[in-house]
C-alpha cells in the first residue's frame, strides 16, 4: 500500500484527475468555468491546473448550458472517449436529465451491447454552507433508482480518491456526488483503487448499526462518540456507493448488534434508507430484536437561512435519539 498522504477532500479528487488523465489519454473533462473561477479549477478548485498540464482540448470550459453539456458529454463518452462532466450543484443536473436517465443509462440495453458510455458526472449535493434550495439539494436516490447509473457518495478523501479513479475507468454513465460541505475535510489518501459497491466500516461496534452517507457518517461518528460514555456501542458503516450496493456488509452488520438505524440528508419520505431498512427486514427479520427506524431531512426546500437549515437537516444529537429509541434506551443530555 503507497504511503498515506494528507489530504483535503477537493485536493483528493484533484489529484485523481491528474493521475487519471496521465495514465489514460482517452480521459476528458468539460464543464462550466473548470478552468477560469477562483483558482482556474473551477467553484471548489477540483479541476486546478488541469488545463495547464493537459491542455484545452482535454480540460474544455463550456457553454452556461446543462443540457447541452451532458449531452454533449454522452455522446462524447458514446464515441469512445472517458468524459467527465461537471456540473456546479447537483440541482443543475436536472436539465440535463434527458441525457442521463434516458440516454446514457439506457444505451447498452437498447443497442445490444454494441457500446457502453464511460461517463463520469462529477457534481455535489448537500447542505450546511447556505445555497438555499435550489443549489442544495441531495438528488441521490432519484438516480439511483434508473436502471444503468452508477451512484458514488465518497465522505472521505481517501474514498474520494479511490472511488474517482475506478468510477473513470468503469464502462458505466457514472453520477459522482460529491458534497459541498465536506471539500475541506482533511485525511490520509492510499491512492488505492476502491471498487464501486463495498461498504466500509467507519466505525466497529457491538449494540447498533447506523448505515450513513457523507455529511451523516460525520455526525453518526459524532452521536456514537457520545453514546459510548453511556455504554453505547454504535457501529456505523458508510456505504460509499448507492449503485451497486453493498447490502452483505449491512446484514453481517445487523446480525451482530440485532439494531439498525439509516440515517440520509436526503428527504426522508422515499429515500435510499427506506429500501436498507426493507432489505434488512426481508433478510435478517429473526436476528432483529427491535424495529429498524430511519432518520432524514424535513419534507420541505432547504431554507437559506442558517438557523432554519439546521432545524431541516438531521443532527448529531437528533440521530443519538433515533439510536436510544432503537435501544429503548432513554435519551439523556449526552446525546
């Protein structure tokens, strides 16, 4: 294993791309300001320098277009190019969702398997740093319920890295979420290759499964943190991707502590934690000893002011109270 660098979670994706684009001369990126806004590496700096090593033709800044720009980016992906778009927020992806949900996501089915579509869609999704609802949002199981997309929520710049790197050399249209408010998260990167679809245990314990996503497996790693002084002993295991997912970890995980809990930023009506929980239930009904519960953001836009974003998305202390609750364990001030 290549010794550990420390590394932000923007510089790890960086530096994915520059390896990436050095290994393979197929590899592309296009998008909107990637080689003009701030640094010259687009809104939160992942594409610096880019354009410097690799030149235009590889690093393309683009039209204030979404549609156009991923469809131009299937078709480019389609005609045997490894492309990457970004797109500034996830919340833009939706105009261009004709060209993923009914293109690139369906094109090996429909002729044949005559090609595939190795594209990446880099964007990020989330709250906490005050966009407000229209560059907000966590769009992730709306993708991932489209047969044929690949979905990546990486929460560590190890992951990040790792998971960056094989979702450009998969031959699968690929949605790469990344969130705003962990770019600045700091630790160490491998470099290794993570392959899409295995579960990570961010934390072992023996009481309780909490299966979280990015900005949730900070504050799950929070809420077990404080539930231990009280003898609670959580185990949190962070997905990493949504599709494929990795739901042999999660059961081997609920037979040892009998308890689960799914925690999402995402709205919680209809979201991913409702089908781990459903799978859990189907799988492991005898070797549970309480109802699985889940915890999500409020039914409503992300509001723009600080105070009222807080009250909407889940918090360290409300998914303590969700684990007590699994536990019949009473909610103290610790949590």
């Amino acid at each position: 294993m290549n010794q550990p660098q420390q590394l932000t979670i923007w510089r790890a994706l960086n530096t994915a791309l520059h390896d990436a684009f050095a290994e393979d001369p197929s590899v592309m990126i296009m998008g909107e300001d990637i080689t003009t806004w701030g640094t010259g590496g687009g809104i939160y700096g992942v594409t610096r320098k880019l354009a410097d090593s690799f030149g235009k033709d590889r690093v393309r800044d683009t039209p204030i277009s979404e549609e156009a720009l991923i469809s131009a980016g299937v078709g480019a992906a389609m005609a045997g190019t490894r492309t990457i778009v970004e797109i500034m927020y996830s919340d833009f992806s939706l105009l261009g969702a004709d060209g993923l949900i009914n293109q690139a996501a369906k094109a090996r089915y429909m002729f044949g398997g005559q090609f595939s579509t190795p594209l990446v869609l880099r964007t990020n999704g989330g709250s906490g740093i005050g966009k407000a609802a229209q560059h907000s949002q966590s769009l992730e199981t709306l993708y991932a319920h489209v047969p044929g997309l690949e979905v990546v929520v990486p929460s560590t710049p190890n992951d990040a890295y790792g998971l960056l790197h094989t979702a450009i050399k998969s031959n699968n249209p690929t949605i790469f979420l990344e969130h705003k408010g962990l770019y600045y998260d700091k630790g160490p990167v491998t470099k290794e290759h993570i392959p899409l679809g295995q579960a990570r245990v961010a934390r072992p314990g023996q009481h309780v499964t909490v299966v979280a996503t990015q900005l949730m497996v900070n504050r799950a790693l929070e809420a077990a943190q404080h539930l231990a002084e009280d003898g609670i002993d959580v185990e949190v295991i962070d997905p990493r991707t949504l599709h494929p997912l990795d739901m042999e970890t999660i059961y081997a995980s609920v037979r040892k502590t009998r308890h689960l809990v799914v925690a999402h930023e995402a709205v919680r009506d209809f979201g991913w934690g409702g089908e781990v929980l459903s799978n859990a239930v189907q799988e492991c009904w005898n070797e549970l000893d309480a109802a699985p519960r889940r915890l999500g953001a409020a039914r409503t836009p992300i509001p723009y002011s600080e105070e009222l974003e807080k009250a909407v998305v889940p918090t360290a202390a409300a998914l303590g109270a969700e684990i007590r609750a699994v536990l019949k364990t009473p909610v103290s001030q610790s949590a």
